[in-house]
C-alpha cells in the first residue's frame, strides 16, 4: 500500500487493504472478510474508524485531503497525519502512559493504526453529561507540565530542540488554520463565521472593541513567534478521551513549536465553557454540583501544571535555558527560585490571554463545542455563550492584572447568574 498513491479508506475496502499489512493482520487476527469496522469519525478533520478481529480491536485513523467540516473545497495537506505521529511518539517518551499506543504508521496512506481505547469516553461528553471525573485535573496537569516541560530548551539538548523544531516548522497549513479562525476571523465579519441570533448585538460591540481586538493580536503574536516548546496545538475537551481512572490526549495533529501557555489556556478554556454551559443541561436536575466541580477542575489543573512545572525546573533543567551552573552550582538557589517565579507568572500571563481567544472562537466562529450547540432552546443558548464571551473578554483584556482563580471563579459565578452585565 505505501507505493499505491493516496486513497481514503472506506468500511468496505478497509479489511482487505488493511488486511495486507503482516503486522496489522497477525495483531487484530481472524480472517479480515471477517472484520467489524465501523466509521465512528466526527470530529471537523479526519475518517476514524473502530476495527473488531478475532483477537484485537484497533483504532484506524486516516486523513483527507482537505477540511472534513466544509468539504473538498478547503485542502489540507495530508502530511498533518505525519506530525501527528511523530507528535505522539514525543508525547509518549515525555509522558509515558498518557496517549494511545502506536501500532503502526504509513505515511502515504495518511494513517495510523494505534490502540482502541474501549472503556474511554471524549471528555466534553462526560462533562455534557454531568460526570465528576476524579482524576482529570490531575492527569492533564501532569500531562501538560511532562510535555512542555521536556520539550521545551529547559530540558532538552539544543541539537535536539532544533531538529525537532525543524522537523515540525512544516506544520504550516494547521498553524495557518489556528492563527486565523483561532485569533482573528472572530473579531470580524469572516465569511466562515457563525453565532447563535440572539448573539447579534454583542457581537457587534466585541467586533468593534479596540482594546480586545489589540489583545487578540497580542495573542496571535505570541502564537506565531514564540517557538518555546512542542505544544499539542489543539488540546480541548474533545481531544481528551476518559474513564474514572485514566485519561489519555488524542488528536495532536496540530502539534508544532509554540508558546508554552498555549495548550493550558486552550485547556482551562474548555473547562470554564463546560461551565458556562451548564444552563442549559438542567433538564434532569440542578447542575450546581457540576459547576463547582468544574471550577475546581480549573484550579486543580493549574496548580498540579504550576507545581509540577517547579518540580522538573528543579530537578530536570538541563537544557541552555536558566543552566544551574549560573544559579545552584554557584551556591544561589534563590537565584533560580526568582527565575522560576518570573517563568510561572509570563505562563500564568499568557494562559489566560489564550484561554479568552479560545472561548471566542468556539462561540464565533466556524468550530462549534457541543457544550453549547446541544442546547436547543435558542435564547438559553444565547444567554450561556454570552456570559462565556464576557467572561473571555475579561481575562484577555485584563491578564495583566488578574491575580488568582479565585478572583476568576467570582466572576465566572457573577455571569453565569446574571449579576453582571
């Protein structure tokens, strides 16, 4: 198959060409007319399909030539199904244990055959749902802080660092597709754009606020220059698969070398529009336990990322960035200390800046979160993406003075009950 030219997968013809691979045959087992496979994508990208054999289910992963949300009128290089791979080889090494198992990549195909997660569930379903998941807090604090961390020139080898961030410069058209629906076609009439009616008049006063349009630029300068660390790229509530007790990251195929902050406002970001959102999931009772959960999920977030982050500063900082023979091997910890301080807060910064751009672009602009579109009352949906919006503007505008969550949760708590208008 890898000297056939490219050719999407479908139900049909998957077993027998799948079937031809010795590796993949001999792993999923049984004859491969015999093979269940269903296509269970639904994400705005790429074909996903669920393949059943005799000794093993499989998670089958191929890429489209152009953007699946719109059609074949948006192409999209199909080497995105190459960074993907090569980005969660990284994501494995750095943090073992937290992405799905690689079974196998071919390249031309586009595709990647890599462990079935069979007991998960996508996050933003759980939340949706109301499910208190103990441990993702936890996990994606760690997750974040392992991956940045040891991707970044505080830890790795400068050869390495810059090979790598070679290798995923050429992640152009995703970055393209971030730098404009993410930070600036929801600040004007773009023509892929859409928002709930009952938005109209506060989109108009977000589209001509000077002071937010110059901080989303802020932002997308940051994005765009700022090549610190290997992020994921797009890591919201729907990249993040789930049980009780485990919690594996999917999806990186955004990965490249970017700000540092930028996978942890995304992140946080999905969290408070899980909030905002809860209005409109009370159909089967009061949902003031799962908002109070998810707040505490922001704030167990942060603080498991910011203190692990110091752990590793401490004992992996190995790189050419703040090197200990400057601050320790000179007998000046606190040095190093003040450093540290100065690191966290720019992340804590910027985070914050991200997390607000983030919360605008899935409200207005062309990639939705179900959170919100699952709400069919029209004027009730209108009324959580607008306190999200507010709530996104704030924290975009003003990050530069925000000083705790707890200050956040206030008014996160304000909006969402109307106090504020």
């Amino acid at each position: 198959m890898k000297d056939n030219a490219f050719e999407a997968l479908t139900v049909e013809t998957l077993p027998a060409r799948l079937g031809a691979i010795d590796e993949i045959a001999a792993r999923v087992g049984g004859a491969p007319d015999g093979w269940k496979v269903r296509e269970v994508g639904d994400g705005n990208l790429n074909l996903v399909f669920i393949v059943e054999g005799a000794t093993e289910t499989v998670i089958v992963k191929q890429a489209l030539p152009y953007v699946r949300l719109v059609g074949d009128s948006w192409p999209l290089p199909l080497k995105r199904s190459f960074f993907e791979y090569h980005a969660l080889t990284r994501q494995q090494h750095r943090a073992p244990g937290t992405v799905p198992a690689l079974h196998y990549f071919d390249e031309a195909q586009a595709l990647i055959v890599m462990e079935y997660l069979s007991l998960h569930v996508i996050l933003r379903r759980a939340l949706i749902e109301g499910r208190q998941l103990p441990k993702i807090g936890r996990d994606l604090g760690l997750f974040m802080a392992h991956t940045l961390f040891r991707g970044s020139d505080l830890s790795m080898k400068a050869s390495e660092r810059k090979a790598d961030l070679a290798l995923f410069a050429d992640n152009v058209e995703l970055c393209d597709i971030t730098e404009n629906l993410v930070f600036s076609d929801p600040y004007f009439e773009a023509p892929m754009n859409r928002h709930t009616p009952g938005l109209d008049a506060l989109v108009k006063e977000l589209r001509a606020d000077r002071d937010l349009k110059v901080a989303a630029q802020r932002m997308k300068h940051i994005f765009a220059t700022r090549a610190e660390t290997m992020v994921h790229g797009d890591l919201h509530s729907g990249s993040v698969m789930v049980t009780d007790d485990e919690t594996r990251v999917i999806d990186p195929e955004f990965a490249f070398y970017g700000p540092m902050a930028f996978d942890v406002g995304m992140l946080l970001a999905n969290y408070w529009m899980a909030y905002f959102s809860q209005r409109g999931h009370e159909g089967g009772g009061s949902r003031d336990p799962m908002r109070v959960y998810l707040l505490g999920v922001v704030d167990e977030t942060w603080t498991v990322f910011r203190e692990e982050f110091a752990r590793l500063w401490r004992t992996e900082r190995s790189g050419i960035l703040h090197q200990a023979a400057l601050y320790e091997d000179q007998g000046d910890g606190l040095a190093a200390e003040q450093a540290l301080n100065h690191v966290i807060h720019d992340l804590w910064t910027d985070m914050l800046g991200f997390a607000g751009i983030e919360m605008h672009r899935r409200i207005l602009g062309l990639a939705h979160n179900a959170d919100f579109e699952e709400i069919e009352d029209e004027a009730l949906r209108a009324s959580c993406e607008a306190a999200a919006l507010k709530f996104g503007r704030h924290v975009t505008v003003n990050r530069n003075t925000i000083q705790s969550l707890a200050e956040l949760d206030a008014l996160a708590e304000a909006l969402d009950q109307g106090k504020l208008k």
